[in-house]
C-alpha cells in the first residue's frame, strides 16, 4: 500500500529522493544567480570600457568632461574632476574654447595666477583676450554653452556673439559698500571674472547698467544668465547685490552659493 506521508531519511542518514532534488535545485539556482550577477556585471563594464559602447559619452562616467555634451547628472561630478587637476581642465576647455597656455603667475604670496591661459573665445563668443585660470575659464565655457546660448535663444530669438569683459586677475582686496575688506578677492587669484553685457547675431547689445531694470525681454535675459550663471560658478553677484555690482555679474569659483 503506497504511503502518502513525507519522504524521510533512509536508515543510512542520508537524505531521500526529494530532499535531493531540493539539495540539487538550489545549487543550480545560485550557480545561475552567480552566472547573471558575472554576466551583469561584465555588461556594465563593457558598456564603460567598451571602445563600440553604445552608452553615449554623457552618460559614461569613464568619459572626460566635453563642454559641448548634454547636461546629465554626471556634469557636475565630471566638472569637478576637471577643475581638480590642471591637465585635465586644459583638455575639457580645448573642446569649447580658443586659448594659449602660459606660465603660471605669481605677483605675492596672495595674488597669482595658476594653470593661467588667455582665452580669446568661448563657445559661440568672442572677447576681448584675458588672461585667466583654467577653471575659471572652463566655468565660464560651461555657462556660455548651457545658459547664455539657450537663454538668448529663449528671449531673443537669437544667439550671442560677444561676451563683454572687465577682467579677472586683479591683485586687491574685496571691495565692499563700506570700503575695502581685510580678506582678498578672488580676483586676486584669477578665480573670478566680471561680465559687463553681451553682444548678438542679431545686431543687438545688451548691457547691464542699461538693461537690468528696463522690464523688457532683455532684462529677461539677463536675470535668466544670472540665474545659470549660479549653476556653473559657486558665488554669482550682479544688480541685485548692491550699487558696486550694478554695472556687471561677478562670477566666482569660491563661496557659499549666493546667487543675487
């Protein structure tokens, strides 16, 4: 008479026929788990390492900065690594700008220029040449693709041509409405550049000592680069700041995010 109760252990000790089968069933199942997890895990690396990957360059974070590429949640971590090392920066600013390396600069123990270039255009934009830090410069490439450009655009229905500049190296103290400050700017080091207007394909010019409170698309414009500007730079400082920013954006790579 055939037994209906569970399958138990023969008087051996060994286990029966269907503990066996489990026994075997879960070790395929972790080999298979295993082979997926290999074969997971080869995949990632092929599509990083891959030279056919079809993971675009963007969106692969063994690929170096290019200004040009879309902005993804990797930019600002590929940013930073370009920023940290000089080499680095001076090939993610070739791919968006017009430049000549020089030696670096050192005027005093607080004023200097390190990684200096001189830069004649960014992007789309030409300006006056200035002599720079590449990480200010490559900052203000950033900005000028994916803020000025887009926002001209937007606002204007055109695109900009000139990036009207006052400087960035200046060997001084901040300045404040009270007078100068004990602490020194950094324009002392080249980590900050002032932006007067812009110039476009259109024809038009828009400044901000004219522009910034005339209510018009221009003014649009600019409170719209402004506010960009924050994204690529840690400190933006404009109009709305104080009377001594009324005439230009200071952009600077240090600072606490105050965007005014």
């Amino acid at each position: 008479m055939q037994s209906n109760e569970p399958d138990q252990e023969d008087s051996s000790g060994k286990p029966n026929g269907r503990k066996r089968r489990w026994v075997i069933f879960r070790s395929v199942g972790s080999a298979l788990l295993t082979l997926m997890l290999i074969g997971g895990l080869t995949g990632v690396l092929l599509a990083f390492f891959h030279p056919d990957t079809p993971l675009p360059p963007q969106w692969n974070p063994t690929e170096p900065l290019a200004v040009a590429h879309p902005v993804t949640p990797l930019t600002s971590s590929k940013l930073r690594n370009a920023l940290s090392d000089p080499e680095q920066c001076l090939v993610a600013l070739t791919t968006a700008a017009q430049f000549s390396t020089m030696d670096s600069f050192e005027e005093t123990e607080n004023c200097h220029i390190r990684n200096r270039v001189a830069i004649s255009t960014v992007g789309a934009s030409r300006l006056d040449r200035i002599e720079t830090s590449c990480a200010t410069a490559l900052r203000l490439a950033m900005w000028e693709r994916h803020g000025v450009q887009p926002a001209a655009q937007e606002y204007l229905g055109s695109s900009a041509t000139v990036l009207r500049q006052v400087g960035s190296y200046n060997c001084r103290p901040i300045r404040t409405s009270q007078g100068a400050s004990s602490r020194w700017s950094t324009h002392a080091t080249a980590d900050a550049i002032d932006i007067t207007g812009f110039d476009f394909a259109d024809g038009r010019r828009i400044r901000l000592i004219n522009d910034w409170n005339d209510g018009t698309e221009e003014a649009q414009f600019l409170r719209a680069v402004r506010d960009s500007a924050c994204r690529w730079f840690a400190t933006a400082l404009g109009p709305d700041y104080n009377r001594l920013h009324a005439d230009h954006f200071h952009l600077q790579a240090r600072g606490w995010g105050t965007c005014r």
